[in-house]
C-alpha cells in the first residue's frame, strides 16, 4: 500500500483542466523535473508541482 500524503498540493484545489493538461504533457514527454515545465504548461512553478501531485492522486 502506498503511504498516504496530506500535503504536495501547494495549497491549490485541483482545476478543471489541469487532469488534462498533465496527463497530455506527459504523452508528449514532458517531464515535472525540467525547467521547461512551467513554460511548457503555462503555469507557475508551484502549479507545476500542484499538477504532479494531483495526477499521482488521481491515479
């Protein structure tokens, strides 16, 4: 069982769109780690790493 996270989300609710535009992001090889992500998703740094931790939770 994987351990249980209560934080990760950078204080953000999951946006509509954000599902999405992650799980397309990653079908084009983009990767969560690179400095391009922000620009690549058009969103800031703390987003970046609001999306990653939402796309692991939604599975």
């Amino acid at each position: 069982m994987d351990k249980l996270r209560f934080s990760g989300h950078e204080t953000f609710i999951v946006r509509t769109f954000w599902p999405k535009k992650g799980y397309d992001f990653i079908k084009q090889g983009g990767k969560f780690s690179s400095e391009d992500a922000v620009v690549e998703l058009g969103v800031g740094k703390n987003m970046v790493l609001s999306i990653n931790f939402y796309l692991k939770a939604l599975g």
